[in-house]
C-alpha cells in the first residue's frame, strides 16, 4: 500500500472512529454534582461565598502567582468540610479541579476537567494521591512538595496552586466565621 | 436625737418620699407593657424588612457579580485563549579559529500560542513564531507556523489529532519554553539529532492508561534530506517545515512513554522515513530513528538523559560515513528555592555524531538558572565544545551564554 492511500485509509479511519466514539466520549471525568454528591454525600450542599476584598487578593495573588481572575469564590460545606471547584490555567487551557478540605488537611483532591494539550497524568491517583492530608505550611505555602511529572510541569504547577488556594480560603472561611462568633 | 441629725433625716425622706409618690399602679404598668409590645412590633416589622431588603440587595450583589464576572474579570472559562514565551540570548564564545568567534545578542524567539476550545472534546492548538526577531528578505529570522491542529477527544484516554503537530520524540521538542529547560541554548543532540523544534503535518493518536502508561501512534510528513552540497545527509536541514512540502513519501512515528511514578519518566519512540529524501534513487532510502529519554527527581536533585540514532540505508548516505548517526547527553542538576525566588544549577555533557564533518563533537557545559517567578528565567552557562575531527578544530571553542526566558 503507498503512502498517499495509507494516508487517506488513516483518514477515513480517523473520522469514523471519532464519530462512532463522540456520542459515548464524555469528555468531562466527573460533573459538579458528582463532585459534590462524593465530596459532601448530596448533591446540593449549604453553599456561600468568599469576595475577594483587598487583603484576601494579595493573598490570592501570592498563592496563584497571578490575580485571581474572579470577583469571588464559591465553596459547598457541612458542618467539618468545605468543597471547592477551582478552575486553574496549566498552560493553555483551564483544568478544573475538585478539592475538599477537612480539619485544614486536604482530604480529596480530585480533576474533574482537563482540557490541555499535555499533562494529562494529574488525573490520576499515583499523582493526586500526594495531596492527601497536607496542610499549610511555612509563609502559607504547602506544607510538602509535590513530585512533578516530566512534560506535565505546567499541569503540576497548577494543581498544586489550586490546592493551596483552597487551603489558605478554607482558613478563611474559617477565621471569618469565627470572627462573626464572637461578635455575636 | 441632735438638731443636726433631725434635719438630716427629715431632708432624706423628702428626697425619698417623692420616689414612692411616682410608682405606677398595675394599669399604668399594663400601659406601659403595652406601648412597649407596640414598639417591639414595629421593630419586628421594621427588623423583618430591612432583612427583606438585605436579602434582596444580596440578590442583586450576587448577580451584578455574575455580571462583572463575565464582562471585566479575565476569566479563564473563556473558549478561546492565547497565551505566548519568548526568550533573549547573548551568546560570547572564543573559537580555536578567532575567524569563527561569536559575540552576539538575539531575541531567538517570539512565540504566541492560539487555542480555541469547541467544545469539551474537540480543541484547536497553534504556535506561531518569529525567530529572531526580524524576517524577511536578507533578514535572519523567520515566521513560523509550528503547530496547528485539531485534537478530538475520543474517550477518557484515547485522542486523534489531525493537522500540524509536533513530533513526539525526545526532551525538549514538544515542551521548550525557556523557563522549562537548563541552559541558554537547548541541548545540541535535539539540534543536530533531533531537528527540533520538529513539527510535521499528518494524523495522531494518543492513548493513556491510569497506571501512567502512555502512547502515540502518528502518521505524517517526512524529511527530504539533502544528499548533495554543504548541508549532505544534514537531518536538521530536511526539515520542510510543512511548507509546500514534497509528500511522495510519509514518516510514521510511535512513543511509549511511562511516568506512573511521580519524579520519574521514562519514554522511548521510533520512526521509519520511507524515503528521508524523499527522492528515489538518490542514494539516501528509508531512514529509522530510535530514542530513548529518562528522568528522575528526588526532591532538590533532578537527573535527565537522552539517546538518539538514525540509521539510513542507501549507498550514497553510506558512502559518506553518514548512514549511522547519534548523540546522547545527560544532564543532572539541583534547584532550590529562597524568598526571592528559585535557583537552579545544572551540567550537561553532549556527545553528537552527525552527518556533517563539523557535527561529531563532544561539549562540556554548566551554568546557573534564576526564576524570580515560575514563568520567568533568568539563564547563564559556560560552554566547551571540542571537535572529534582535527580538521574542524577551528571551530572548537569555549565561552559563556546569557539569556532571559519568559512563558505566559
């Protein structure tokens, strides 16, 4: 067979195979609500949100190495967590990344969506397992390093900011309620 | 009982005496209970509109909120992105021949990358460069078109893209930002070995496993390697870029690539150019390229090698001594992090054996790397290079590279 129909057969092949797959592809590994439903055990949470006043956008600066691109975050809980869906830039495209957060350790961390090019392996578990239990460290930093992936450094780097991100805002979160405690 | 104190008495029991005067009756204090009742109403009134009115006005903040959201904010959900890296280079090397010094400052590379997402399964990937910095007529750069593709996601794990890709062989050829990679210039084996930057157009297939098993089957254009000339049996100058290219003869590439244990990575990719001229009976037939790459991080410390071989058939290629050609390098180094930022050294030792007299050459080289931020680097390396051959001697040399990188 010469190249030219080799090309075309890979062609045709391509096409159909892509077709045959598209309506089962789900694209997505798993949904909002499947995070919540998993994360907090149903699908619609007490919710609330954090604005990003002054203080907490330096904060969200220095976590993120960038300024947050949102006006606020909004978090699910229950009466011991709190479940965050953060949608953080690798590359080119945002991964978005479910994280759940209990007793200020980080109790899942999970993708829900991948849309880059390249570092797909932080999906799966021999990556995200690193973040069971870390907590924040030193100058709000995590309080261990996360073992990178060759060809996925950006994809690594994003979610590690993520998880961090939902730290330092569960911290927050946690200050903040505090705060209205006593003030009442 | 004394005068005084009689007075005194008599004047506290008329202060006290007007106190018991003024106590109410039980009506008075039921009207007094009353009134009261009547303006702990109003305030429950009062209190329960103005809760009214702050969930409302919280209704409102909410939705101008997700107004604002959409329309100042930059937000990542956007469909369409664009995100770039460049890098600056100041290159100083003392040559065996002082004819051949360099000295010399070059914005290498201006890179703005194009993605649009149409939907959750199909994407589109562009990279499109100018090469230092001026293209034209008699100017030294280029403009560059180096991906652009179309990847359709078939499953969870399994992808076909189409269009222009890079090749998947080797370290740097598909991830090169500056702020990636040690060193002001990229490792000489994926320069003369490896043509990298490498891109062909063709059709890809990608698959991935949970346990960090990973592989790419791809058909695509090929290489027309010169046979004749300054450049003969040059790999890098057959590079057609994709541009008009002669596609008489297709290249298939495929890589396994494992990296299921954080810090570690292992991948190893074949190709077979059916014709790496792409002209028949020139003396130059199929080509087959073999690499293998490792790495492996333990905490601060990193180490990554790469071995690459071409074998050509063909009695010209042969002829020439250019049928069998290899490089390898190796490459440990140790990042660490301050306040201000992390700092990286490395070394790097290079062996490449390539198709022309002044490609077999071994270089020596370490230097330091400074990333204020993640995506920023600041880059300087001493260089050795030493010719295998005394007749390129003059073009041994040593010297030093700065450099500074930036990604977005």
């Amino acid at each position: 067979m010469g190249s030219k129909s080799l090309i075309s057969l890979v062609f045709v092949v391509s096409i159909a195979l892509y077709g045959a797959l598209a309506i089962a592809a789900p694209g997505v590994y798993q949904t909002r609500t499947e995070f919540l439903q998993e994360a907090l055990g149903t699908e619609k949470p007490d919710s609330d949100v954090v604005w990003m006043n002054a203080e907490l956008r330096n904060v969200v600066t220095k976590v993120l190495g960038h300024p947050p691109a949102m006006l606020r975050m909004r978090y699910w809980y229950d009466a011991s967590r709190t479940a965050w869906i953060i949608d953080e830039i690798g590359k080119e495209k945002p991964i978005t990344l479910g994280i759940v957060v209990e007793n200020q350790e980080i109790q899942s961390f999970s993708v829900l969506q991948f849309r880059e090019s390249r570092g797909w392996e932080i999906r799966y578990p021999f990556f995200t397992n690193q973040f069971a239990a870390l907590r924040l460290g030193k100058s709000r930093s995590m309080s261990q390093d996360i073992d990178g992936i060759s060809g996925a450094t950006l994809s690594v780097r994003a979610a590690t900011r993520s998880a961090n991100l939902a730290l330092v805002l569960d911290e927050y979160t946690k200050r903040r309620t505090q705060a209205a405690a006593t003030t009442r | 009982m004394k005068t005084k104190e009689i007075l005194l008495i008599a004047a506290l029991s008329a202060m006290v005496t007007p106190a018991f005067a003024q106590t109410p009756d039980i009506d008075e204090i039921w009207a007094i209970v009353q009134q009261q009742q009547g303006e702990i109403d109003a305030l429950k009134t009062e209190l329960a509109i103005a809760d009214e009115q702050l969930a409302d006005a919280n209704l409102k903040i909410e939705a101008t909120g997700d107004y604002l959201e959409t329309v100042v904010v930059p937000t990542g959900e956007s469909t369409t992105q664009i995100r770039g890296y460049g890098e600056l280079h100041y290159n100083n090397l003392n040559a065996q021949d002082s004819a051949r010094d360099l000295e010399q400052i070059d914005l290498h590379r201006f890179v703005l990358f194009f993605g649009h997402e149409f939907s959750d399964k199909i994407n589109f990937f562009s990279e499109l460069e100018v090469e230092h910095s001026l293209a034209g007529d008699g100017a030294p750069g280029e403009v560059e078109l180096e991906q652009a593709y179309v990847d359709f996601a078939l499953t969870d794990n399994l992808s076909v893209k189409t269009g222009l890709f890079l090749i998947p062989v080797g370290t740097t050829n598909e991830t090169h930002e500056p702020p990636t990679f040690y060193g002001v210039e990229r490792n000489s084996v994926e320069n003369v070995i490896l043509p990298s930057t490498w891109w062909e157009a063709g059709a890809a297939l990608s698959g991935h496993f949970a346990n960090g098993l990973s592989w790419d089957a791809a058909l695509h254009s090929g290489l027309a390697i010169p046979t004749t000339g300054g450049s003969a049996f040059r790999v890098r100058s057959g590079r057609q870029k994709v541009a008009e290219a002669i596609a008489s003869d297709a290249a298939y590439t495929v890589r396994l690539r494992y990296t299921g244990v954080p810090g570690f990575n292992v991948g190893a990719s074949y190709q077979y150019q059916t014709d790496a001229s792409q002209i028949a009976g020139d003396g130059l037939d199929a080509g087959k390229l073999f690499t293998v790459n490792a790495g492996y991080d333990v905490g601060p410390f990193s180490i990554k090698g790469l071995y690459a071989r071409w074998d050509f058939d063909g009695v010209a290629v042969e002829a020439a001594d250019a049928d069998t050609q290899t490089g390898w390098y190796v490459e440990p180094s140790y990042r660490f992090s301050t306040l201000r930022g992390d700092w990286g050294i490395y070394g790097r030792r290079e062996d490449v054996e390539g198709g022309r007299t002044q490609d077999h050459f071994t270089q020596t080289e370490f230097g330091l790397n400074y990333w204020p931020v993640d995506n920023i680097v600041f880059k300087i390396d001493f260089r050795q290079r030493d010719h295998e051959l005394t007749s390129e001697a003059g073009r041994d040399f040593d010297g030093f590279d700065l450099g500074f990188g930036y990604q977005f």
